[in-house]
C-alpha cells in the first residue's frame, strides 16, 4: 500500500496528498460528504452524509474487497474514489470504479489522478476489465468515461432510485484495463498534473 501514498500538483498549483482511506478518517470523510450540495449526493449509491452509512463504510474496510483512495488538501478531503473487487466467481477478472470530487476541485485532474491511480493498482492484481455504473442522467460522468475509451454495455430501465425517491436507468460502461491504462497516462502527461 505503501506505493499509493503520494503527493501531486494540480494544474493550477494545488497541492494534494493521495493515499488509501483508514479507519481514523471516517469523521474527515463523512464531513467532505456532509459538504457536497444535496445535487450531488443524488448521484450516491448510498447517502454518505450519514453517519451510519459511513460508520458501516469505516467498519468494513478490507483492502482485498475494496479499495478506497482519499485526497487531501491542508487536512480536508477533496477527493474520493473507490476499486471494488470481485475475489471469487465467474466476475473476478473485472472490477467496478466510483469516484467524488469536491465541486471546488472538479475540471482539475484530481479524478484522471485518482483512477489512474486504482487502475494501476488493478492492473498489479491481474483485473483485466474495469467497469463504472451511473444514473442516466449523469451525462458528465458518461462523457468523462466515454472520452476515456469506456463503452456503454447496458442500460436498465428504471433501474435505480435517488435518495429522492425518483426512479432512474442505470447505465453500465465497461473497458479493458491496458487501454485503460495507456490512455489515463496519456491524459496525465498532457495536463502537466505532476505526481510524486
């Protein structure tokens, strides 16, 4: 884990410290999700602005099954993202991303950083595809994922529900971890986003 504890640059002179989410951080985190407009949190798998939610989070943290990068700035989190594995069966070759950026810290390249960040750590550990579900209605993140070579596998109708209790489809895109990869280190290189 050591390997993912590093320091970037954003490209407009930010300084950020990456590392894997521990226990103690659980108050941090839950005060970054706390702060994110109620817009936002609509787009959550689960509403992290609540305590027992993130009490949960923080209690089942297991690196094999999951694994979540935080990035801080001056001692608040500003960033969030997530590898979820598959150990067993017929699926665990691939492995599911999610990713939250502060809206302060968002058009930065601090979520390029982060995934490329969980997709190397995929690809030490033999994850050949990657794959990301939204909301249809997230169309930025489908044009972010898109314009990193995802493709758009499924669409369930009236999949999912919002913490407002309106029903929406559930869009799954999918892509192959090398391309992936070459791919974000391209993004990277070409936003001058330094990381050490």
């Amino acid at each position: 884990m050591d390997q993912l504890h590093k320091t970037a640059i954003l490209k407009d002179g930010s300084h950020i410290t990456m590392r894997p989410l521990a226990r103690q951080d659980g108050p941090a985190l839950l005060a970054f999700f706390r702060a994110m407009p109620k817009d936002d949190r609509l787009f959550l798998r689960e509403d992290l602005s609540k305590k027992e939610v993130m009490d949960r989070l923080i209690e089942g943290l297991d690196y094999e099954k999951s694994l979540p990068l935080i990035a801080i700035v001056k001692s608040t989190i500003v960033g969030y993202a997530t590898i979820q594995f598959n150990k067993y069966g017929w699926q665990r070759h691939m492995a599911e991303i999610r990713c939250v950026i502060s809206r302060k810290y968002q058009h930065k390249s601090l979520a390029t950083i982060l995934l490329s960040e969980l997709v190397s750590y995929a690809d030490r550990k033999g994850i050949l595809m990657i794959s990301a579900k939204m909301m249809d209605s997230q169309k930025s993140a489908q044009r972010i994922l898109h314009k990193l070579g995802f493709i758009k596998e499924a669409e369930l109708e009236n999949f999912v529900i919002d913490i407002n209790g309106k029903t929406h489809n559930l869009i799954v895109m999918v892509n192959n971890v090398s391309e992936l990869w070459k791919k974000m280190e391209d993004l990277l290189i070409d936003s001058d986003v330094k990381t050490y």
